[in-house]
RNA sequence: GCCGGUGUAGUUCAACGGUCAGAACGAGGGACUCAUAAGCCUUAAACGGUGGUUCGACUCCACCCAUCGGCACCA
C-alpha cells in the first residue's frame, strides 16, 4: 500500500508580504515533500494563510478597505510564492474559509464537552495612549516605554479559557515516550523545561464588540475566538477533518501512527509542540508526529529589519539568480536548524563556487563530452539514490543531505581530472566512451538528488542526458 | 535576575581524553584544457582567558570574559 506522508508549515500572518525567513520555512517544507514524492509516496503538503485577528482588523481599517478584500488580497499575495519558489503545496488553506470555520468551531465543541473550556474574568493592560492592550513583557516598570507618563489601565473582561494545566502530565509523559518529537533536541529541551515549569490556563476568546474580526463561539454570541486557536486547528480542518474521517486518518494518523510532520520557527516552538498538542489532547486526536523547528535569518550579523536597511527580499533573489539559485541557499547554505546568516556578498561567493563552478560547470563538460563522443544517449537503467542522502533527509536535515551531494560533484570533478576521458578520446575512444557513460550515469543520479532540493535544475539535466545534448548556456552563469 | 547553549583558520562549520586539530569558501603559487578563465595540484592560515583533574585536554571540572536563546497569552 502507497506510504501516506503528511506535512504542514506554519501559516504565516497576513499583515505583511512574505520575507525570507518564510521563504526558508516552506522551501524546507517543499524539499522534504518533494522527496516523499520522489520516494512514491502518496502526500498532502499544507500550506496557507492565518487571517484573523485584531491586527489584521485594524489593519485592513487603516488602509480602508474590507476586511475579507483585505485579507483575499494577501492570500493571493503569499499563494504567488507558488510560483515564484517552484512549491509543490497541495492544500492552500484559509483562515477565513467556511470549511475551516465549521472545523474550529466542532473543535471548541469537543474541547468544552470534555471540560476543558471555561469562562473566567480575564485582566488586560491597557495603554491609553497606544489604544492597545499590553503584556507585562511589553511594559518597562510598569509603564508603557512609548508613554511612560500615561497609566496603564486594568481592564477586566470575560473570556472563554483552555484548561492548559490539565495536560501538562499528559504532555510531559508524551515527550518521555517520544524522544524524537520536537527536533532538533535543543529545542526539545526548551520546551519540556517550559511544560516542567507548569502551564497556565490561556485565554482563546475575545469580546466580538472588540474584535469582529474572528470566528464565533459557539453559543455565544458575543465572543469570537482568539486567533491561536483558531489558526491551530487549519492542520486538521484542510485534512477534512471532522467530516472527512478516512481522509484525516490516513495523513493526520492515528494514536498507535502518528503521522504528521509540521514545520516552524523558534518562535512557534511553545504554540506547536505544547499549546497545540494540548488542544489535540483534549479534542481525543493523535498528536502529530514531529515538530521541526528551524532558526531565523540574520543579515550582516543583525536582525532583518527596514530601520537598519538590511531586509532581504526572497522575490528579489529569485529575479536576480533565479528560484534554484534561492532554494539552493536554503537547503546548502542556510543552518538547517540553526539561525543563519544572508549577505549578498556570501550569497555570491557561494552561488559561483557551487552553482557556477560546481554544479553547472560539471554539468556542461560531462554533457560536452557525452555529446561529442557518444553517438546516442546513454540508457539510465537504474536510478541511485545514497542510503546516505535518504537517512539525511529522513531526520530533515536537509543541509546535510545538499552536503552529499555537492560532495559527488567534487568526486566527478576530480574523477574526470584523473581519468582524463578528454585526452582518451584520442588515443583510446573504446575506454574513453566507457569513462564518459559512467560520468553520465552519476550526473544523472545527481539529478536525481536534486529533484526535491532544485526540481527545474534536476529537470533540466535529465533532459540533456535523455537527448545527449550540452546546454547552449550555462546554467548557473558565473556573478562577478 | 534565573535557566540553557555557544566561543576552533579571514569566513562558515567538523572532530577527538593521546599519531602533524579536519573540510569548504576566500587568499598566494603551479601544471593542464573536456568545461562557465571553470576543474586539478599545491602553500599559508585556528583550539576566548585563567586555574584545576590527568602520565597527557581543544575535548572533563571551576571561575572569568564574550555572545546567543528561553523565562507565557507576542500570529
């Protein structure tokens, strides 16, 4: 029976266009699904868009415009990434879609028959100033830092609250049982320290009358839900769930199967690997199988921001080297799970000594040769894939598994230098024509490796073999 | 403040209680030419600091310095 395989990114907020660091998120996402693909499995890959929330609200009223235009126009925005980055997501999900409405909405029911939902007055500060309400992590001895001279404000009103603390045993003795769950390890120790620490009740609602913008409670008019909630849930609800109960078990698994595979930042570790497997607990659902989570990416050193100048646009990479060229930085230059670091000055050097110098040129003198010396293609009987990159890529680090194969890159380089097949063909064609089908086979097999890592460049090379054709130009041309 | 991580060549990363601490990129030199002045060979280049344990530590311990992260409602 085909193998199911399921993975989900995070779905990023709709309140700005996509930056790299998300682009390195579903990039990662889209390289592990492809290599499921290519392994014959059957596989749901789940992308889309969280769009509710006061943020989003104001937002949307800031620039007058409809909230749903809004929020329509950004989902179209993130679903170019499609496009622009070579994806093979096959769900596209909406926060704001019917389907995912009457998802959440069963889920909250389930959540408060099993006793987990309460209603309890909640205490927010609030700035006057700001118009906003402020955690004490944003206020500086007790004052907002933007209007120190302002009160904060306590205002109390009623919400509906998760009963968190009731899974904290349930939670830790899952991570016991499963020592792989959150990877890599150190963030695994992050939040089993956090869920020892013990686990406060959340609020997840909100008074509509403040925030319209949201999914209604059930039975209750006057509340809608707060967005973690409710964006949690798009990684059953675009399975189908509650209806599609086949669907959901066969990607979702099951307690004895888990079988999800879900992708995030460090700052989403607490909301995927505690907050939402507590929800899945209390709705009576497998738990998902692993968490990846990944680092973010600095430039020159600092923190991407537009008051420093240094925001990388991933679209302008694409236009200026290409997609393959961005998704070959993700998955061979960027730290797979730790933070990373992009300047156009690295990205550079490492485009022409791996794309440039490595990959294309190898591409261009093996395929030469091959069209020279060869009267007919080379038949590829058997396709080859290391035990080496599939172990990598089965633990998600992708990293290491571009390492494999920029490494065969190097060994066919140094082979041709050895074997000289260029000089053979002079003296010896018989052995000169057998070195240059052998070199065509491993080229062939790096394409192979490279279908999920750059699917055209892979593309791309099994059709020169298959037609014993050298590219007219060069693949990746050298940047100076 | 509390907890945890990290600190190795110019840069990004490895490794190990004991042969000259590895690799890649970058830099210098060389011979070649199938290829995108690419590839190959080659040279130079490093264990944050102070003590301690040990026959012997980059690797273990203590302290110091530096740096990063977590410490709950921030999507």
């Amino acid at each position: 029976m085909q193998n199911k395989f399921f993975i989900t990114t995070t779905l990023p907020y709709v309140n700005d266009k996509p930056h790299l660091g998300f682009a390195l998120e579903i990039i990662q996402a889209d390289i592990i699904a492809r290599y499921h693909v290519l392994m014959g499995d059957e596989v749901v890959f789940n992308f889309g868009t969280d769009e509710h929330g006061v943020k989003i609200y104001r937002k949307a009223q800031e620039q007058g415009k409809d909230t749903q235009a809004y929020v329509d126009e950004y989902a179209a925005k993130f679903d170019a990434l499609k496009k622009g980055l070579n994806l093979s997501y096959t769900n596209f999900i909406r926060t704001s879609d019917p389907k995912h409405k009457a998802a959440a909405q069963e889920f909250w029911k389930i959540c408060e028959k099993n006793g987990d939902i309460y209603k309890q007055i909640y205490k927010v500060k609030y700035c006057v100033g700001c118009e906003l309400e402020k955690t004490d992590s944003e206020l500086l001895d007790g004052k907002c830092p933007i209007h120190p001279n302002m009160a904060i404000e306590n205002i109390e009103e009623e919400n509906y609250f998760f009963r968190w603390s009731k899974h904290q045993k349930p939670l830790l003795d899952f991570y016991t049982a499963n020592p792989d769950f959150v990877i890599p390890d150190f963030r695994f120790n992050e939040i089993k320290k956090f869920v020892e620490g013990g686990l406060k009740d959340f609020s997840i609602s909100r008074l509509k009358t403040k925030m319209p913008w949201g999914i209604p409670v059930p039975g209750d008019d006057a509340q809608v839900m707060y967005v973690w909630f409710d964006a949690l849930i798009n990684y059953v609800s675009t399975l189908g769930w509650p209806s599609d109960e086949k669907r959901f078990t066969e990607f979702w698994g099951t307690r004895d199967k888990r079988n999800a595979v879900q992708i995030a930042g460090k700052d989403n570790l607490r909301q995927q690997s505690a907050m939402w497997q507590g929800m899945l607990l209390s709705a009576g659902l497998p738990l998902s199988k692993h968490i990846i989570i990944h680092g973010f990416i600095n430039s020159g050193g600092q923190k991407m921001s537009k008051s420093l100048g240094n925001v990388i646009d991933p679209f302008e990479v694409v236009e200026k080297f290409g997609t393959d060229a961005l998704r070959y930085w993700v998955a061979k230059e960027a730290n797979t799970f730790e933070d990373s670091d992009f300047t156009w000055d690295k990205f550079k050097e490492s485009y022409n000594a791996d794309l440039a110098n490595g990959l294309g040129n190898l591409t261009s003198r093996i395929t030469k040769m091959a069209a020279t010396n060869l009267t007919e293609p080379v038949s590829i009987l058997v396709d080859t894939i290391p035990d080496s990159f599939k172990a990598a890529i089965e633990v998600f680090d992708i990293k290491k598994a571009a390492g494999i194969v920029w490494a065969e890159i190097s060994t066919l380089d140094l082979l041709i230098q050895e074997t000289k097949p260029f000089a053979l063909a002079k003296t010896d064609p018989a052995k000169a024509k057998d070195i240059i089908k052998n070199l065509v086979i491993r080229l062939y097999n790096i394409g192979r490796m490279l279908n999920p890592i750059l699917p055209e460049t892979s593309e791309t090379i099994k059709t020169l073999i298959q037609e014993n054709k050298f590219p007219e130009k060069p693949l990746f041309p050298r940047i100076d």
